[in-house]
C-alpha cells in the first residue's frame, strides 16, 4: 500500500471531520476529536478484526500528525469562508472511495477471504463517519435513506477491485478503477438523488 495514498485517505477524512463540526458550537479541541475520529476510526475496528497489533497509527503516530495539521488549517479556513453542506459530502465521498480500498487492500494483505475483504474495506470506508455522526448525536448518515449509495457504492468499488485482485491479478489499476467506482457512484447519486427503498411499515 502506498504510504502516501493512506495519508491523503486520513486528510480528506480529517476534512470531513471538521466540516461535520459546522454550526455546532464546538471549540478547537471538539473539532480536533471528529476529525481524528473520523480519519483513523474506520481503520482501527479493520485492524482489530484482522489481528493487527498494533493498530496502525499507533504503529505510524504520523496519521495523527496529518489529521491534526489537515484539521488544523480546516477549521482556520472554514472561520473565514462559510463552506456548503455539499462540500462535507464530496470530502466524505473521497474519503470513502480511499478508505474503502486501503481496507480491502489491507485485509487481502492479511490473507482474507474475498468476502472479508469486501466487508472489511466497507467498514474502513464508513466506520470513521459513523463515529463521527453518534458523536454529533445524529443518525450516521449511512443509515440514513437520503445517504444516496453510501455502503452501496463502498461496496461495489470493493468487489471489483477483489474480482480484480484475482482473476487478473497482474493487471496494476485496480486501485485507481475501483476507487472511481466508488466516487462516481457515490457522487452521481448525491447528484441524482439515487436512493435504496427506504424500510416503511404499512399502518
């Protein structure tokens, strides 16, 4: 895995963090919190469940490093320029699309099964926001009907990049085409407004 894909991945999350603080009268040090919580969340509860001791950015301090500079300079700029809501959903939907493939790329490393991988990519991609969101104390978004193909294009880019891994193992862009998978999907149904039915009961 490329050391600097994985920071960029934290970075972008980091971004989302911040920008999830907007409007919630939170100081410095709460907007710290969501920001690393958001960047390193999804990758802790992958590296537990795969065994990995220690998890990784207690192995490498520098994702938190990058997550607090990103943070940093985040909240500077956002006090002076009011950012739309739509720019936390792109931030979130790059970091998805990075976070995604780090996890799945991370549990193949690990010798996991194809189905694994896919889950565990898909946890890595959305955990860091969903802990983001309960400690906002809001629904997470992914479990939101209005969330527009959030798991749903996590998972799709994570199939193709294990159909990939497998039966074309040599071929060297799977990284790159399932990460667009993800974004586009995710975008495209931000823009589209593509949503999964929604559970309703009959009254």
């Amino acid at each position: 895995m490329s050391f600097w894909f994985e920071h960029f991945a934290v970075a972008v999350c980091a971004i989302s963090g911040v920008l999830a603080a907007t409007d919630r009268k939170v100081d410095l040090f709460g907007v710290l919190v969501l920001a690393i919580v958001t960047a390193v969340g999804g990758g802790t509860i992958r590296d537990l469940c795969l065994g990995v001791r220690p998890v990784f950015w207690v192995q490498d301090p520098s994702h938190i490093v990058t997550a607090t500079l990103t943070a940093l300079v985040t909240f500077v700029v956002a006090r002076y320029w009011k950012l739309p809501h739509k720019a936390l959903l792109i931030a979130d939907a790059f970091g998805l699309a990075l976070f995604t493939i780090v996890g799945v790329e991370k549990s193949l490393l690990y010798q996991s099964s194809g189905l694994i991988a896919i889950l565990l990519g898909v946890v890595t991609g959305v955990a860091g926001g969903m802990l983001r969101d309960v400690l906002r104390r809001e629904v997470p978004l992914v479990f939101k009907a209005e969330i527009y193909f959030y798991a749903t294009a996590a998972s799709a880019g994570a199939l193709i990049y294990v159909l990939l891994a497998r039966f074309a193992p040599a071929f060297t862009g799977g990284r790159e085409i399932s990460m667009v998978v993800i974004l586009v999907l995710r975008l495209a149904a931000i823009g589209r407004k593509w949503q999964l039915p929604e559970f309703r009961v009959r009254s």
